[in-house]
C-alpha cells in the first residue's frame, strides 16, 4: 500500500514536470529557407539568402515590416542581427499593422549612438526609455549581435550581447495585443540580416 501511496505521489510531479518542459521549449520563427510563418507588410524587400533572413530598402524608400502570422503575449524572444550601411530597424512586440502603419512598442536595433535596446512606442508617446549612453559599447555594427528580450505582463527586459540595455515596465504595454514584427526604417540605403529567431513562451 506504501508503494501505491508513493506512486501517486509521484505521478503529479512527473506530469508537472513534463508540461513546463513542453510550455519552455523554443519555437524556431524563422526555418531559414522561407518566410513561412510571417506577413510582409510594405513595399521594402525581405528575402531569404544563405540561410538569413534579410531586410533591405526598395526603391520606394519607405517603412516595411516582416509580421509574425501568429500572436504572442508573453515570451523571450532570442534573435541574432547584423547592421549593413544605416542599420536602422527593430524588433516590435504585441503589435499591429495596417498598411505600413504600426501599433505597438518597438526594442530599438539603430546605428551606434541611437540607442539600440531602448522601447520607442510608434505613433503614441515615442521613446519610453533609452538605455544609459554607456550600455551602447555593447552594440557590434557591422557584425553579428544577439538581442534577448523578455516580456511578460506590463514588463519588457532586453539585452544585447549579454548586457543589460533596459527593464521597464508599463501598463499599456501589459494591455498589448499582438504579434512581433521585424522593421526597416524609412530613408532608403539600409540593410540588415537576422537569423537564430527563437522564441519560447512563458
């Protein structure tokens, strides 16, 4: 009978334990062969070349976005980047597009000294927060960079190269619905490659 008892006991914990190993497991955004998965938004190129994901400006030098088709509330999303010529671009969470005309909060990917790391709300408040000007050292231009960012209720935490750029926490940003979205600023001549876009949702 003890045996039975410690059986049972044993059992909830298993199953615990397979459900959060099942709730952490990384979903890969992007297969690197296609833009599976995702919608473009905009007149801007997106393409698929050597297995990377690249965003570059077309000729009618305006915004485009690269929308994930599914949406996501709570997650650490991990993605590597790579700035050519502006570098200007950004990784947007719980966000919305129409046309080329976004809704929702950006983590900043900018040229040095434009800081990289920091949440910009589009067509609201504008910058939410920059990381302190010391923190952009840790931005590689021109080679590859990881980013992490971590969102979960009204808090948004992201890192570059393993450093730390912001944690802030909002509550219209706890309300946000959507999902993430790659951007090419306007202004033309830009150029950036992604690749490792993993996210896992918590």
């Amino acid at each position: 009978m003890k045996r039975i008892q410690r059986y049972l006991l044993i059992i909830p914990i298993v199953v615990a334990l397979t459900a959060a190993g099942v709730v952490a497991k990384k979903i890969k955004l992007f297969n690197g062969k296609d833009l599976s998965g995702w919608t473009v938004y905009g007149t801007e190129k997106w393409y698929v070349e050597d297995g990377l994901l690249i965003c570059e400006s077309g000729p009618d030098k305006g915004y485009g976005y690269l929308g994930t088709n599914e949406d996501f509330k709570d997650f650490e999303l991990e993605l590597e980047f790579k700035q050519g010529a502006d570098g200007n671009s950004g990784v947007f969470i719980r966000s919305t597009v129409e046309g080329t005309k976004v809704q929702g909060w950006q983590v900043e990917v900018a040229p040095p000294g434009h800081a990289t790391g920091g949440i910009y709300e589009s067509y609201g408040r504008g910058w939410l927060i920059k990381p302190d000007p010391e923190k952009d050292k840790a931005l590689k231009f021109g080679e590859w960079n990881k980013m992490k960012i971590r969102v979960e209720g009204d808090r948004v935490i992201s890192w570059l190269n393993g450093t730390e750029m912001v944690d802030f926490s909002d509550a219209k940003i706890g309300e946000g619905e959507g999902g993430i979205c790659l951007q090419i600023h306007d202004g033309g001549g830009i150029k950036v490659a992604w690749r490792n876009i993993k996210l896992r949702k918590l």
